[in-house]
C-alpha cells in the first residue's frame, strides 16, 4: 500500500540553502516544495494540496514570520510550523502562536528531523 508522503513547504529566500534542506528532508520521506519570498509562500499555502507543515525562515521578503504563520493555520488547522532564524529574539511575537517551535540558526538537521517524525511521521 503506498502512503501519501507529507508535504513541507520551506519558505527561504536563500534559495541554495532551501534547496539543500529539501533534497534532505526528501531523502528522510518528505516530500517538499520551496517558495523564496513570502507574497509566493502566502499564495500558494492557499493551492491545493494544502502542505502538512510549514518550514520557514522569519524574516523573508514580502512577509513575516507571524503572517505565515498566521495564513498557514487559516489554511490547515493545527499544522506544524517550524520558524527558522538566525536572530531568535525578532521571533518574540510568535511566543503567543500555539504549537511553534523557533529554531536558532544554524540548524541542526537531526534535531529538526527529529521534530518533524514527531510532528509527521512518515512511512516507509
């Protein structure tokens, strides 16, 4: 029986780094698409399939870190969001938002591997 794949998308402006990350997080039963800039991000959290989870840098162009996380959860109740950023202390408006993990960069790729089983265990 073949299971659905869950689907991330990553939000990064830096395209090469987004890239890496989802040829990564593929390899470990993911499935990914990557958008570089927030306006692309909010548009296509709205497109069916609507992503399982959200891996996100805070500060991207054309959004926040807190208006996607806000787009994303009007979209699918209860997703998991992981809000990447390499200065934590912008991330404090997020300290309100339920069931967000802030994660310093760099990233440490097991830990978030290991939070993403958690959240979305895959299937082999």
């Amino acid at each position: 029986m073949n299971e659905r794949r869950p689907l991330l998308l990553i939000v990064d402006d830096d395209y090469r780094t987004a890239l890496l990350l989802g040829r990564l997080l593929r390899d470990d039963g993911y499935d990914t698409e990557i958008e570089p800039d927030g306006v692309a991000a909010l548009a296509r959290l709205g497109l069916e399939p609507i992503p399982d989870a959200l891996i996100t840098d805070y500060h991207v162009p054309g959004a926040n870190g807190l208006s996607l996380v806000r787009r994303a959860r009007v979209c699918r109740d209860g997703i998991p969001i992981f809000v990447v950023t390499g200065d934590p202390e912008s991330a404090a408006p997020l300290a309100n938002e339920p069931a967000i993990e802030v994660i310093s960069k760099p990233v440490d790729y097991a830990s978030l591997v290991a939070r993403l089983h958690a959240a979305l265990p895959v299937h082999p």
